[in-house]
C-alpha cells in the first residue's frame, strides 16, 4: 500500500470507526441522535461510495416504516439502525408497507455493530424483495474492505468527503510512538558489523515460510533476519526506560497483520507481508517523535522489525516449532 494510499484508509478507518463507537456508546446510554445525523451521512457516503442515487424517506410523502434511505432509479431501499440482529431485519421485511417495494433491493446497515454472523444466516422474506444476506448486509469491516480495494482516486475523494463530514477543522493531534523511539534507537546501530548469530530456541525460518506459502517475501525474510539480535538488544535497552515497551511495539505490528489479515482474507501470504509493512511505516511517520531520517534507512529499518516479528510468531502461522 502507497503511503497515500495508506494515509487515506487509515484516516477513513479511524473516523468510521469512532462514529461507530460513539454511536453504540450513546445507544447505552439511550441517546439516539447520533443515529439520525448517521442516517443522513450515510445516504451522502453511499451515494458516493457505490455511485447510486439515495434519498431520504423523510422526504417522502409517505414514509414508509422499515425504511430510510430509497433510490428509485436503482430500485434500492435501505434501513439504517444501531442494532445487528436477526429479528430487526425480519420485522423489517415482513412490514405490510414493504409490499409496494417488490423487485427492489433490500439493503440493512449496521452503523455500530458487527453483522459476520448475519450475512451467513437465511431470513424470512414474505414480499420476495431481492436481498443476500452476504452481499446486502453492510457493516464497517465490509464498508472499509470494499474502500481499501479501490483505486487512489476514489480513496482520496472518499478521504475528502469523510474529512468534510467527520473531520475537524485542524489535523489529528499526533501523539507518540513506542514503534518511532525503536525505530530511532536502530538507525543508530552500526548494523555492518552484523553477523548471522543464531537466536536461542530459534526455529527453522524456512519451515515458517514455506508453511505461510510465502514467496517473493522470502528473500527480505532471509535478507533480515539475521539482524534480530540487533534488534533484541535494542528491545532490552528499551526495557529499562519502562514497562511493556517492546511489548507495544510487537503487538502494534501485529494488530497491523492482523487487520489486514481480517479485512483482506483472500489476499496472498505475500501481499499482506508488504501491507503489515507499509501499515507500520505509516503508523511511525504519523508519529509525532518520528525522527526523519532517510527513506532508505527507515526501510531497512523498518524491514528488520517486521522479520523480527515474524520471527517471534507474532505475525504469521507458526508451524508448530520453536
């Protein structure tokens, strides 16, 4: 991923992301305004996003429950609710009112809630109007996963309207980072005079690779892992100024695997080792304690923490060895 590319969707999820929680947070609280200022951000963003023509049924004479968003000429109806079950899509299709909708997509958008399990579930459809479950039920996960495989221009546009809508007027505060202070402390190391030490109970990193179908990543693997123990001291000298300071550092890298992982599943063992990269690499230049140093440097730097990880298991299947 670009590093445009990467500003783009992280900027994207982070926004989504909050106003899903604010929303759930409110919900409990039984504040629902936010779910009627997110109706009408959604009908805008899909709109954009899937290039059709909603309107509010606010607008409609006749305002027909279980529905909230409509586009005529597409012949799509959409509910917008804080709510994921199986029962409130059911009550909607089974409405009386929605027997003048047949022939029409029936869409459900969860703007707070995780819906995996309701797209894998059937449903009582009494007025037959089109609706899979699999491909009409929206949440964020399915919303990002269909931005992140959209070309550079679309993500920007989408940037800029989620910037518009759900921004504020100055950039993000950016705060510090764990993974910028290791990346500092490496790129003063004299990495030359490396040699290829074997790190204690280290397992056969081929086996690892050849486990994880990785192909044109197995160089790099190959290239850098023999800097780990560079690298380990380093971690113990990070050590000493605090708790947990390594510990955040892989466990950023590896929430960074693991959610291309998740929002990517069908992607190559390959492709998701050079996003995991790119993701960090965008998580330690929006560091507001990232030192700049030169591209190369940061790369090989960079490259040396994440076959460090891979290395530790934390990111990749193991095979099963130590």
């Amino acid at each position: 991923m670009s590093n445009n590319r990467s500003k783009y969707f992280n900027y994207i999820e982070e926004k989504l992301t909050g106003l899903a929680s604010r929303i759930d947070g409110r919900a409990k609280l039984n504040l629902l305004d936010f779910n009627v200022h997110s109706e009408n951000f959604y009908l805008h963003f899909f709109n954009l996003l899937y290039s059709i023509e909603l309107t509010s049924m606010n607008k409609e004479s006749h305002n027909t429950e279980a529905v909230d968003l409509i586009d005529k000429k597409n012949k799509i109806v959409i509910q917008v609710s804080s709510l994921n079950t199986k029962t409130k899509i059911e009550e909607s299709l089974s409405k009386k009112s929605m027997e003048i909708y047949k022939g029409y997509t029936f869409k459900f958008i969860s703007i707070s809630k995780d819906t995996r399990k309701l797209k894998i579930d059937t449903f009582h459809n009494p007025f037959s109007l089109k609706f899979d479950s699999e491909k009409d039920i929206h949440d964020i996960h399915t919303i990002l996963k269909d931005i992140l495989s959209m070309d550079i221009e679309k993500q920007k546009e989408i940037f800029t309207f989620i910037k518009k809508e759900l921004g504020g007027e100055d950039d993000p505060i950016k705060l510090d980072s764990n993974l910028a202070i290791i990346i500092d402390l490496l790129s003063k190391e004299n990495l030359s005079k490396t040699t290829d030490t074997i790190m204690k109970n280290q397992f056969d990193i081929n086996l690892k690779i050849d486990h994880n179908k990785l192909i044109s990543s197995r160089s790099i693997i190959e290239d850098y892992s023999l800097y780990h123990t560079n690298l380990d001291s380093k971690y113990k000298q990070f050590d000493l100024e605090g708790c947990n300071k390594s510990l955040s550092v892989l466990n950023s890298i590896r929430s960074s695997y693991l959610e291309e992982c998740h929002l990517n599943p069908n992607e190559s063992a390959d492709t998701i080792f050079f996003r995991t990269i790119e993701n960090v690499k965008s998580k330690v230049e929006g560091s507001s304690n990232f030192i700049r140093i030169p591209v190369e440097e940061l790369d090989l730097c960079l490259n040396i923490i994440i076959v460090d990880s891979f290395i530790r298991c934390k990111i990749f299947q193991s095979p099963g060895f130590q």
